[in-house]
C-alpha cells in the first residue's frame, strides 16, 4: 500500500481568503514578505495545471501559521474547506489561527464558531 509523506512547507504563514479578496491579500502579502515574513499565497506557489488540492493540504500539514481573511463576500466555499482544514490540523499542533476582518468585512461576518 503506498504511503502518502507530507513535505515540509518553508512558509511562515497560510494566507487563507476568499478568492474575490485576493486585491487586498495580495497587497498584505506584499507588505509581510517587505517584513520578512514568507507567505504562502496560491497565486504566487501553485504550479500551473498543477494538483492544488495536494500542494495546499501539504502546506496546511506542516506550516506554522494561518491568516483567514473576510471581507464583504465573507468565506468562498474553497475556503471554507480550508477553515475546517486549518482548525483541525493546528488544535493538533498548537499553532495559531489568525482573523483579519478585511476593510469591507460586515460588522460581524457569519464565522465557524472556533474561529
């Protein structure tokens, strides 16, 4: 039976959004890779015609840390699954889960009850 091994994620942090925010995330990514924090955004690591599903569930199994960003659209249904992902893997851990409500987020947006 073939084994499935997990590769390590040289990235500081998951930047976990919905895709109709990707304006603002991206200009965050910028200003945290300016601060020396490296991270993971699909649109900058993912292969083109690649498997993401795989590349982002690797990435979730051994980064540090996660930003989830919500903005007016609140969560898209990829990353919603990346929610659920996140949450389960880093109670095991211990890692953090960082919220950023986005500029345009409702006053309080429809969340997972643990985030």
């Amino acid at each position: 039976m073939p084994t499935t091994t997990r590769t390590a994620c040289t990235y500081d942090t998951f930047l976990c959004h919905n895709s109709r925010d990707k304006p603002f995330v991206r200009k965050i990514a910028a200003i945290l890779k300016k601060k020396r924090i490296k991270p993971w955004l699909d649109e900058w690591e993912l292969p083109p015609g690649s498997v993401w599903q795989r590349h982002i569930e690797q990435c979730i199994g051994s980064i540090r840390s996660a930003i989830v960003f919500v903005g007016s659209n609140g969560t898209g249904p990829w990353q919603a699954f990346e929610i659920e992902a996140l949450l389960r893997e880093f109670a095991d851990r211990g890692c953090p889960i960082i919220l950023v409500l986005l500029p345009n987020a409702r006053r309080r947006p429809k969340l997972p009850l643990f985030l």
